[in-house]
C-alpha cells in the first residue's frame, strides 16, 4: 500500500434495498483492507435483516439513535458515541427510534464488496 490522502469528493448519497441511504466515503481496491461508508437511516424506519460473509462490519455512531439488534443479542439502544462490532455471518439490522435521521459509519474489514451482502429478510420474518 502506498501512502495518500483520499481529500473528501462530494460524493452522492444513494438509497439502497436495506432501507437506508448510504455515503461511500473511501472503498478502493487501492485500500482493501478497509472500507468507511456514511449510513443515513431516517426516523421510524428499520433496516433490513442482512448479513456480510467474511467480512467483519463496525458501526460507528455518530448521531441519532437506534435499536441494534445483532446476532442472538437483544435489541440493545444506541446512541452517538457508541461502536456496534458485527463479526462476519451474523445477523443484524437498525431501527432509527428518534425524531431525527440517525447517521453511523459502517467500517469493513476487508472492505465492503457487493458479492458479500446478503439479504436474510425472508428468512427471519
């Protein structure tokens, strides 16, 4: 890996299947070893049931906050400040229960790639 600074690019925010809007902040094959996505999730709304295979995902907290339900967890609340670790394989989802968007950062390592995500939805409900 070769040293760089990755100046912010006003990226476009996009609405994704999981019910939430997503700013990719750094993911490059240049960086493999970790992606930073932006997660908006609006209030009232809960994410879909999914899961990462072999990629082991962190939930940074920024402002807002949610219910995490993560694996055989109970549904614990979070709130700003607060880190989320979700190991590969393991279910989870978000309910933003506050008045305002919540806003977490989702660090992968390795980082995100699309042939990881899988939707379980189906699966639980």
């Amino acid at each position: 890996m070769k040293t760089f600074i990755k100046q912010k690019i006003h990226n476009k925010e996009y609405y994704t299947d999981e019910k939430c809007f997503i700013t990719e902040l750094s993911n490059s094959a240049d960086d493999p070893e970790l992606s930073i996505a932006q997660a908006r999730v609006e209030p009232g709304v809960t994410t879909r049931w999914h899961r990462l295979k072999g990629i082991t995902e962190r939930y940074c907290i920024i402002s807002g906050s949610g219910l995490v339900e993560v694996g055989e967890l109970p549904a614990q609340t979070v709130n700003a400040g607060d880190v989320v670790l979700i190991p590969p394989v393991c279910r989870q989802r978000i309910t933003n229960n506050g008045s305002c968007d919540l806003i977490f950062l989702a660090l992968c390592t390795p980082r995100f790639i699309n042939e990881a995500y899988e939707s379980i939805e189906d699966n639980l409900e």
